[in-house]
C-alpha cells in the first residue's frame, strides 16, 4: 500500500491535506513554504507509531490523518488518524472500505474495535498495544509500513556514525555500514555511477580507527585516498544517496523514502542525473518517493505532473497539483515554458487570482 494524502497540525501550524499522493513526488516551493516541515511531519508520525525516540525538535502535541491505497485495487482504501496532546491519546480513528474498524475519543471516554469495548493504554496507540497480523491485520499493515519509512536529509548529512544522539537523528544509515555491506558488482554500479555523474572514482571501501568507522575514497590519478570527513559535501551526498540506492535493493524492506532538499548543492549534470537514478530506482523498487527542492535543475527534469507546490499562508500550508488543480496545471503546459518557469514566474498567483473572480 502507499500513502495518498497526509494531513499535520500543530499548535503552531497546519499542513492542509496533500492530496493524491502519487508512487514519487517532488514537494516544491519557496523557501520557509513548509517543504522541510512536511518531510518533518512524517518523520515525526513515523517515529511515533514505532515508539522510537523522536527529534527533540519536532512537536510533542499534533494531530495526524493518513490515507493509505493500493495500486491496481481502485476498490480499496484505508484511513488512520490521531492526535495527541500532553503525552496522552486524546483520538483515534481507523476505517477500512469506509467501515469504522476503531473509534477512540478520550471526550466519550469509550474505544471501541470492531465493534467491542477496550480500555487502551492512555499514552499509546491501539495500533501499538493490538499488534496481530491474523486478528488485526490493518494495525500490522500500519505499523509496517511506519517502520519501513525512511527519512534522508541532504542538507544534514555527515559521515561520522558514533555520535551520542540516535542515528536515526543524523542518518538513517551510516555510510561505512552500507559500504561494507556492498558485493562486487553493487560496489561496481556505485562507482559506475558516481562517474557518470563526474567523479573519477577507483574504490570506496572502509577502515576501522578504534571505536570510529570511515570511509575511504579512492580517486584516479590522486596519490592519497580522501577520508570521508574531507569530502566535499555535494560529492558526500552523492555517495551517500548512490550507497543508499544499492542498500535499498539489498534489504528490500522500505516502502516509503523521504529526501529532504534533493540536489542541495549539485550543479546541473548531477542535480539531473542523480534524480533520475533515484526517482527510477524507486519506480523499480516499488518504494514510494517523497522527495523536497528548490533546485532549478532537478525541477526542470520532474514532470509537473509529479509535482506537489507548496504554499503558505500565514501558518496554513497548502497544495497544489495536477489532480486538484488541473486547469493549472493544463494551462501552465501550453506556455512551452520549462517547468521550473511554474515555480519562479507569477503564473500561479495570476492564475488564481484571475480564478478567485
């Protein structure tokens, strides 16, 4: 199953339903439009629903909803959400087919599931505490697809992997485990494609110094192989998403990619191509792709029809794309402009002015 629309609020601000969500998507915008606070909002949710330790800077108190589909099944869809204020559940809500399978509502004080009573703990989910593939098999679906939900920001990348904050925070992934866990040939197709993308890479491998891991790159025609600290940061991300890619493919285990800020720092060839390698990865994998930019050379390169825009009004943020917005979107087509020109030119806002009439 993959998500098709997402909704977020805060004490502070309100993300209005994305929606559809599409196999892969582009969240674009102008800066402090809510690109990396959507990215966030699902890491937050995620993170919740696993009961793992969650960003310290991310809100304690937000309510959720979550559509869920199935390709090739138009007949099928699932919808969760909740919200919780002062460490405690305070709703809960899941309907399958448009069947209310559970209701909670701290108000009421009454839960219900599948028709009977239960007292839930008050600081966790139902969708945690009736994990049961056979007599909860939606809960399972759920919990799944959170843990297989994966959030990568190019714009905090680093390679070090024994830091005193959960890795999670930092990378999904430490660059020198996913190195080691390459065979010939992946390793091969990562070196491959690192040239493609202008890097004359040899080798990559990595060494152990006391209870810290590295990365080594070996590069045509330099005597010293450079350490992963002293890489340059457009090259760092680039490796680390190329590695990614492969591990991805190896553990076949996540259904979900989050990308903050794809391409930060590439210039055209590799914003383009590093995309395209990404984006047709996750087509091939099955994984969803959401990924965030303002990146000129990767926008032109996305179809529109991929895209998600993101635009805010005071704290409210909302979306336009080709589904609620195909007027737009149509009309944007017979200019010829490129795609970045929808972003950058006043197109939208005279559009919808002119629309508002």
């Amino acid at each position: 199953m993959i998500l098709s629309s997402f909704n977020y609020t805060t004490s502070g601000w309100t993300l209005s339903e994305i929606n559809p969500l599409k196999p892969t998507n582009l969240l674009v915008g102008k800066n402090a439009s809510g690109k990396t606070r959507t990215i966030n909002a699902l890491k937050n949710v995620t993170s919740f629903l696993q009961m793992k330790p969650r960003d310290p800077f991310l809100e304690d108190d937000f309510a959720a909803k979550l559509t869920f589909t199935k390709p090739g099944d138009e007949t099928w869809h699932m919808t969760y959400s909740f919200a919780i204020a002062d460490k405690e559940i305070i709703f809960e809500k899941l309907t399958v087919c448009d069947v209310d399978l559970l209701q909670r509502n701290t108000t009421s004080s009454t839960t219900i599931l599948k028709g009977e009573s239960i007292n839930p703990p008050k600081d966790k989910l139902v969708a945690q505490v009736r994990r049961d593939s056979v007599a909860y098999p939606e809960f399972e679906a759920l919990m799944e697809w959170a843990e297989t939900t994966v959030i990568i920001s190019c714009s905090n990348l680093n390679p070090f992997t024994n830091l005193n904050v959960p890795s999670h925070y930092i990378n999904p992934v430490s660059l020198s485990d996913m190195v080691e866990s390459l065979s010939e040939n992946e390793k091969k197709a990562v070196i491959d494609n690192a040239q493609k993308l202008g890097y004359d890479l040899e080798d990559i491998y990595s060494i152990q110094a006391g209870e810290l891991k590295f990365v080594l790159v070996k590069e045509k025609d330099l005597k010293t192989d450079i350490i992963d600290f002293k890489l340059s940061s457009g090259m760092l991300r680039v490796l680390y998403l190329l590695c990614f890619m492969s591990y991805m493919k190896q553990h076949d285990k996540y259904s979900l990619l989050l990308i903050d800020d794809l391409g930060e720092g590439l210039d055209y060839r590799r914003a383009t191509l590093l995309g395209k390698i990404i984006f047709d990865d996750c087509t091939q994998n099955g994984v969803q792709l959401i990924a965030s930019s303002n990146d000129s050379f990767l926008m032109d390169v996305v179809d529109i029809s991929d895209w998600q825009i993101l635009r805010r009004e005071s704290s409210n943020i909302k979306t336009l794309n080709e589904t609620n917005s195909p007027d737009l979107f149509d009309g944007f087509r017979m200019t010829g402009l490129s795609n970045f020109d929808l972003f950058s030119s006043d197109f939208i806002d005279t559009f919808l002015a002119q629309n508002k009439k």
